[in-house]
C-alpha cells in the first residue's frame, strides 16, 4: 500500500458531508454496495447503505448542527481500487462541546471517487475508567 491523497481527500469530503447537516451529502460519499458502520454505543452497528444515511438522519436530529474537523493524523493508504484511513478526529456540538474521536475507515473508489465503505468511529476511554465503566454498563 501507498500513503493516497486521493483516499485522505475523501475522509475529508465525509467530513465535509457530515458537517452539512445533509443527509443527501452523506449518500453521496458512502459507497453505492454494502456498507458498515460502528460507532461507540453497542447499539451502533449499522450494515447497509441506506441504514448508514438513516442512522445519520438521527444524528442530526439528536445533535443539530454537529460538525466533524479532522485532527492532525489523518492517514490515508491505497492499493489498487481499495484505501484505508485512521484519524483523531474531533466532533463539535452546537453547544460548543469538543468530543474527541478514533476513526478507521476503508474506502472504495468508484467512478474516479473515493466513497466509505466501512466506517469505525469511538470516543477513547482511559484503561483506569473501564472498571467504573464496567459496574455502570453490567451492574
């Protein structure tokens, strides 16, 4: 694999489209086959493309006016039609609320445009925290 800016510029045209507030820019960045992805919340393992555009649908309407801005490791590699890409990305609630983030994402090129098919995004938690993390979740 070759680091890709092409790859690394569509992470950020997701961005981009999920800062929108647009469902449509979101369908137009995600792959047109099977897509996947997982968030932080164990309930948040979306499979299929019109799921993925759903399930940002709801996003938005929990958390208007979110935004996504890169962080200072966006990575991006490609071989062939296929790419990956890691990044600490940080999200911004419309309350002013910075969230930072982990993502991987694998991407797809189709028609000359590199489109998400896989998607991971989480929000760390420190090792020292899982045991109070553990008693809230399975108590």
């Amino acid at each position: 694999m070759q680091p890709s800016d092409d790859v690394r510029n569509g992470m950020l045209r997701f961005y981009e489209a999920f800062s929108s507030g647009d469902p449509g820019a979101i369908d137009a960045v995600v792959t047109r086959g099977d897509a996947v992805v997982i968030g932080t919340d164990a309930r948040q393992w979306t499979v299929g493309r019109e799921s993925w555009v759903q399930g940002y649908r709801e996003a938005i309407e929990l958390f208007p006016n979110i935004t996504v801005r890169s962080g200072h490791d966006l990575v991006a590699y490609a071989e062939g039609s296929l790419g990956w890409a890691t990044d600490r990305p940080t999200f911004l609630l419309a309350d002013g609320l910075a969230l930072p983030a982990r993502t991987s994402a694998v991407l797809r090129q189709e028609d000359g445009t590199w489109k998400l098919v896989h998607l991971h995004v989480s929000f760390g938690v420190p090792d020292d925290k899982l045991d109070e993390l553990a008693s809230v979740l399975f108590s």
